[in-house]
C-alpha cells in the first residue's frame, strides 16, 4: 500500500498526471472496457514520456509494488489494471511516424489501431491490425494479432520490426531479430510480461480500397451460411478473409452474417458476396467498396466501452456439420440476447511464417470460434461465464487444442494458449528479463526458476 509519502514523492519523480483513490478521475482512470471488471489501482500514472515510465518502475520497484500497464483497454481480463498496484497508462503514447520509402511505421504503446491506420493511409498503406478500431496496438501485437489483411500478411506480430521496451530493471532496450532476439521472439505472442513498450516498429504494406461489409440473413439459415462460409473460405486466395458471427439484431431476435474483407483486385470479394446473396432470404447488405479506415470501424458500434463480456474461444483446422450445429446450439442457448459466436478464418500467411519465428503459435489452425458473453445486467454474470464456459467444453474435442492469449478471460489458464516447448521458453525469458514478475497483471507467465 501507498503511504501520502510516498505519493508525494511519486509526483515529484514524474510530470505525468497521477490518480489516486478518492482523487476526481480516478474512476475514470481505472475503468477498461470490459464492464466487468471493477479493480482499484493504488494509482494510476498517466505517463507523459519514457522517462516517467522509468521513474515509476523505480519507484515501484523500490517499495515492492506491482505495475499494470495499460495500451488501449480492451483486454477482456482487463490486464490494463490490477488491484493495489501502479498501472503505467500509456494512452499519452500517441505518436505515429510513417517511414513510406522504407514503408514502415513507429507507434506509440497507447495508440490504439484507428489512430495508426488514419495515419498509414495518408500514404496508401497499412500494417495487419484489430478488426476493431478501438483496440489498443499494443496488447493486439503482443498476444499475436489478427485482422482483417492478415491472411495477406501475417499477424501484427509478425510485422513488428522492432520495439522499445522499459525492462523491470528500468533499462530502455530496443528489440529486434539482432539485438535481444530471445526477448523479441517473446514480444511477439507472450503478452505484456516482458516490459512496458513504448515503442513499437511495423512493417508496412500498400492498401488502398478495399470492398467489405457484411451480408445477413436470418438466423434459422445459420446452418447453410455457415457450410457456405465453410466453402467459400477454404479456397478463398490470401486477399479475401471472410468472418461469420451470429449477432444480435438492431430491433431484437439475432441473424447470422457473413463478412467480407477483400484487398485484392480480382474481384474475388465480390463473387463470395453473390455466392451468399444467392442463399435468398438476405435481410441486410453493406458490401461496398470503401476505404481501408472505413472497413476498420465498420463494426466499431457493436462494441461500445462498458459492457460486460466473458469470452471463450478455440483453434479449429476444420468445421465440420457437427460443429456448426453445436455452434447454433449454443446461439439459441444464450443467457443474453447481446451474446454473439464469431468464426474467423485463419490460414494465408499467418500459416506461412515459420511456427518457431514467434512465441504466437497456432498457425496450423484454419478457423478460431469464440463464444462471446455480452450483457449489460451483471445479474446475470454468473450464467453468463457458464454458458460460454459449457459452449467451450463442448467445442474441445474439435479445436487443436489452442486457445488464443488475447481473447482469455479472467481467470483462465494461460498455458492453454502456448505449446510446453513455448511456454517454458516463455518463461525463461521472463526470468531473464523480469525475474521478480513485476508485470504479473496480464496472461502471466510465471519467471523460471533457474
Ligand atoms: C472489441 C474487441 C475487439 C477485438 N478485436 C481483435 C481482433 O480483431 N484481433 C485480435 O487479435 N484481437 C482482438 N481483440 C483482443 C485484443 O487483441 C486484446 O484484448 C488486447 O489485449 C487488447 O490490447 P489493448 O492494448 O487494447 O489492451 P490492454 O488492456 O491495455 O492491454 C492488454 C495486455 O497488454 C499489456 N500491455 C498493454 N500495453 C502495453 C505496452 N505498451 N507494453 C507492454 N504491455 C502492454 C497489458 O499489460 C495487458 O496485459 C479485441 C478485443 C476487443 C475487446
């Protein structure tokens, strides 16, 4: 705990602005997205610059407090923050510097992904980042990273270049495949246990319009839009992602979509959005062609800041009938009426990438299905965490076993989501690096002992 000393020497040490309990804005500085989640920080740190991230570790460090760090928010577990300790909040880390000749980019550990694609497409260009614009750079790239162009090129992780990270120690390091490789294979995939990440490096690609939307139908055609998903993604080319979810509708009951992200120029898009139109029946249709920021929040208003999700989710190499039914099961089951199950297609480069190169593994998986529990009534939580848990359980004997680390909730096993060859390598890395586990709230990975 925090004694007034010590808070008035934090002050003197940083020029950022401090919360502290009973302050004005220290419930606003210590909500994330999720609703669920309802933690009291002993302080919140907004951090001005890399010298306050070091200053506040030190001080941390000195007094045996635990760090948070805080990108954009959107952790479902809410990692951003944790009870009684510093959470390091990275929102001022805005900066975005595009490098077009070399196409590549330099964001802030806050930015958050609508804010770096605004300013890659001044120049036409693009890094694989979060289907929703909201989510933060930072923890996406992490924990791996799936979008909408990865099939393209790769996960967010996958195109990081290089990173500047605060260690526990308080040293700033710059990481990259040449200078403390060990530490930037884990960035890539291991979450935020390795440092406070001020800085990260991104390759770029060009991107111009893509055409995307979504095609919807009603729910009691979930079992052929889905084999027709099925279908039209196992021979889709690396330029078309498609994505199905059964959704809740605007005025009430739920419908099922399909959607379509096409970069390509062949108009592969526009055949997978006619081969869905033709199952009859469409209630609703967005494809269009649009621009690249466009596509990134088109569903940015399903996912407004402050409802309580729990979200389970499994990799999957095949979607068989069973499993389509199962998933329909589980839509019709819902506690809530906000509760979705979303299929996102893997594959494309993401498989590409030597398994070895990052600690994101997976990438033998073609297909993710989530279960996502979303309710504004928190009387409900309770069923809520069943319902999806239950729909996982069922789900397992078709997953490969994998779960993805930026999708976990609270609570939830984190070596699930790493092989054990990768998890012990994990591991040792963060026993190098952070031995004591100061950054212990997020998917942690505990230090090996040596
Ligand atoms: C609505 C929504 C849509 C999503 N869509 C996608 C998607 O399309 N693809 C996908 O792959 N994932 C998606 N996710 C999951 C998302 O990748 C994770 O929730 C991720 O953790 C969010 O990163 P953040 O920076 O916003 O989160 P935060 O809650 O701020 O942080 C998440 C974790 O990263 C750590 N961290 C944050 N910033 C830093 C930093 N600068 N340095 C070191 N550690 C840091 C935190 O300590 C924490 O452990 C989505 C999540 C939501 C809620």
């Amino acid at each position: 705990m925090m004694s007034a000393i010590d808070t008035r020497e934090l002050r003197h040490l940083v020029r950022s602005a401090i919360y502290l309990p009973s302050e004005d804005g220290y419930d606003e500085a210590r909500q994330v997205w999720n609703g669920m989640i309802d933690r009291r920080p002993a302080a919140v740190v907004c951090a001005a610059g890399v010298a306050d991230v070091m200053a506040t570790l030190q001080f941390a460090r000195d007094r045996g407090l635990t760090v948070a760090i805080r990108g954009g928010g959107h952790n479902v577990a809410g990692a951003a923050v944790g009870e009684d300790s510093i959470v390091i909040d990275l929102a001022r880390f805005k900066s975005v510097r595009v490098d077009p000749l070399q196409r590549s980019a330099l964001a802030g550990g806050g930015c958050l992904w609508g804010e770096y694609d605004w300013e890659t497409q001044a120049f036409g260009l693009a890094s694989p980042g979060g289907a929703i614009s909201t989510t933060g750079v930072a923890g996406l790239t992490l924990g791996g990273g799936y979008g909408t162009i990865s099939r393209c090129y790769g996960m967010a992780c996958d195109n990081l270049l290089s990173a500047d990270v605060v260690l526990a120690s308080g040293e700033l390091v710059s990481a990259s495949a040449d200078c403390h490789s060990e530490l930037f294979w884990a960035l890539r995939g291991g979450g935020g246990n390795f440092g406070v990440v001020t800085s990260f490096q991104f390759q770029l690609h060009p991107v111009r319009q893509p055409l995307s939307g979504l095609v919807g139908f009603p729910f009691e055609m979930s079992r052929s839009v889905l084999q027709r998903f099925r279908e039209l993604g196992l021979e889709a080319s690396d330029t078309l992602t498609l994505m199905a979810a059964i959704i809740p509708l605007p005025g009430g009951g739920k419908c099922i979509a399909a959607v379509i992200c096409d970069i390509g120029d062949t108009g592969e898009g526009e055949r997978a959005a006619r081969a869905f139109r033709e199952l009859g029946s469409v209630l609703m249709d967005t494809v269009a062609p649009m621009s690249y920021c466009a596509m990134q929040k088109q569903f940015d208003v399903s996912y407004p800041k402050g409802q309580r999700h729990y979200w389970k989710s499994a990799f999957l190499n095949a979607l068989p009938d069973e499993l389509i039914d199962l998933a329909i099961e589980f839509a019709g089951d819902a506690p809530s009426p906000l509760n979705v199950i979303m299929i996102e297609m893997y594959g494309g480069a993401v498989a590409r990438f030597p398994d070895h190169s990052t600690a994101f593994g997976h990438r033998d998986a073609l297909f993710n299905l989530s279960m996502l529990a979303i309710s504004d009534n928190p009387g409900i939580d309770a069923e809520q965490k069943k319902w999806a848990r239950d729909a996982w359980q069922r789900v397992l004997p078709y997953s490969t076993g994998g779960t993805y680390v930026n999708y976990m909730s609270e609570g939830e096993d984190v070596h699930a989501a790493y092989s054990d060859a990768r998890f012990q390598r994990l591991a040792k890395v963060k026993a190098q690096y952070d031995p004591t586990n100061l950054f212990r709230f997020n998917q942690n990975i505990p230090p090996a002992s040596s």
